[in-house]
C-alpha cells in the first residue's frame, strides 16, 4: 500500500489598503481555490503593507496586489486583479 503525503498549499496575498481593488483580489483568489483546490488544502495569510510594511520588505514585495505560494517550492509570485482562474492556476504550479 502506498501513502500519500499532500502539502498544504501556503499563500500569501499582499494588498495595499482595504477598498475595491484589494478586496477584487481577495475574494478571486479565494473563489478560484475554493472551486479548484478546496478550502482544506490551503491557508491564504492576507497582509495590508499599510500596516505592515515589514512583511512586504521580507517578501519583496514590490506591488499590489502580490500573491506569494509561499509553500510548496518553488516560490512563485504573482501580481495582478487574478481574475484567470486558469492563469492563476497554472503559475502556481496546480495544473498544466
């Protein structure tokens, strides 16, 4: 018999403030996984640089939104509204 071990998907989703633009990027981010990879295999950590400018600093973050598949590797960034689920999908590394 053969175990599988499924990573958790880790991502990382910085925004600017909260408001029309940021909040596109929430909920199409979340939509996207919920319909493709479902809500127990990932977490989303959602940042405002406003407030911490720190963890925008540590990740690099050079504009918003970015979303940050922080694990697993390879890294990937993505900037952008993320409303191509398929797009979105495939830069993360979840289909081909």
């Amino acid at each position: 018999m053969t175990d599988f071990f499924v990573t958790k998907l880790i991502l990382k989703l910085f925004v600017s403030d909260f408001g029309p633009v940021p909040e596109t990027a929430i909920s199409g981010i979340k939509k996207i996984l919920r319909e493709n990879i479902g809500e127990q295999n990932y977490a989303l950590e959602v940042i405002n640089i406003s407030k911490n400018p720190e963890l925008a600093i540590e990740d690099r973050v050079m504009a918003t939104p970015t979303l940050v598949k922080a694990s697993p590797y390879p890294q990937v960034r993505l900037i952008g509204n993320f409303s191509d689920a398929g797009f979105v999908l495939r830069q993360l590394g979840l289909i081909s």
